[in-house]
C-alpha cells in the first residue's frame, strides 16, 4: 500500500475533463515525455533522456513511496494521459509530459486537489523536496497552492504547505 494504511482510489475526479488515474504498472506510452531534454533538466537537473529501465526504476520508486498517479485530460471522447503526479506527505513530484498542455493551470488544479487530499487525510503539513530556481513554472504552481519556500537546498528550495497549525499545547 503506497501510503500506510491509506486506500488509494482508482480516480480522483479533478471536474470534467480532468483526473487522476491510479498508476497500474504500465508506463510505455510515457517515455516519450522522458525523452525531452528540457523537461528532464526541469525534473531532475541533467538533460540526459530516460531509458526505458530508469523510466521502470522511477515509476516503482514513486509507486512504493506515495499515490503514484496518471494525470488524464478528456480528449476524443476518452481521457488519456498527458502528465504524472505522485503524492505523499513529504514530497509531490509532478511533470505534465504533453507540451500541449503546459502553461494552462492543469498543474495548478492536480496539485489543489491533492492538497485537498492531504487535508482530507488529516496531514498537518505537505512538503516539496526540493524545485530547482530555474524551473518557474513549477514554483507558481506550488506557491499558487499555498506552499513556501523554507530551507535552501543544494539548486534550489523545499517548500511547505501548512494544512492547520499545531496546538499551542503542542498535542495533536
């Protein structure tokens, strides 16, 4: 069970035309959102494409420390998928892989819904481990969710979403 003792749903409705679809071990068809140099500069700090075996070692990673999900957008009369997001208390890695898609608040919504998710579970805190000071877009994302920078790392900064303040008697 990716986050102990929590049941992960199959989809997470995110309105009409968007939602998140349970990772189900397959991932062949995003490996060409892995291939994009500037996207891997963006998610890991190197330009180097994935292979088909790290594409298989990331997801597995992800899948066995959080809610590892597809994010799908309504196209055609079907939704399919154009991005990946994986939710946990302590990180939420996310990558919209179809270009088309970029720059038009999909990233925004999946990471308000999630941290509605986080609420729901009863977290006190999420975090981000670490958005690189050159990836913008990933820092508005997460700032217009409420989130702040609080501790430099090494290419850029963790973040923290505070969900509801700790007691002044410090028990939970």
């Amino acid at each position: 069970m990716p986050i102990a003792g929590i049941a992960q749903p199959d989809i997470v409705a995110i309105g009409e035309t968007l939602r998140l679809r349970r990772y189900d071990g397959n991932h062949s068809f995003a490996l060409a959102w892995y291939q994009d140099p500037e996207l891997v500069w963006l998610v890991n700090g190197i330009r180097t494409p994935y292979t088909p075996e790290r594409l298989a070692r990331m997801y597995a990673y992800l899948n066995a420390h959080g809610e590892c999900w597809f994010i799908e957008a309504w196209e055609n009369s079907a939704f399919r998928p154009i991005g990946d997001v994986t939710f946990w208390q302590m990180d939420m890695p996310i990558v919209i892989g179809e270009a088309a898609y970029r720059g038009h608040g999909v990233g925004t919504r999946v990471v308000e819904a999630l941290v509605r998710r986080g609420r729901r579970l009863g977290y006190r805190e999420l975090f981000i481990s670490d958005i690189y000071h050159y990836n913008t877009a990933s820092r508005r994302c997460f700032e217009k969710a409420g989130f702040r920078a609080f501790e430099a790392t090494e290419k850029g900064s963790r973040y923290r979403l505070v969900l509801r303040e700790a007691p002044a008697d410090g028990k939970m």
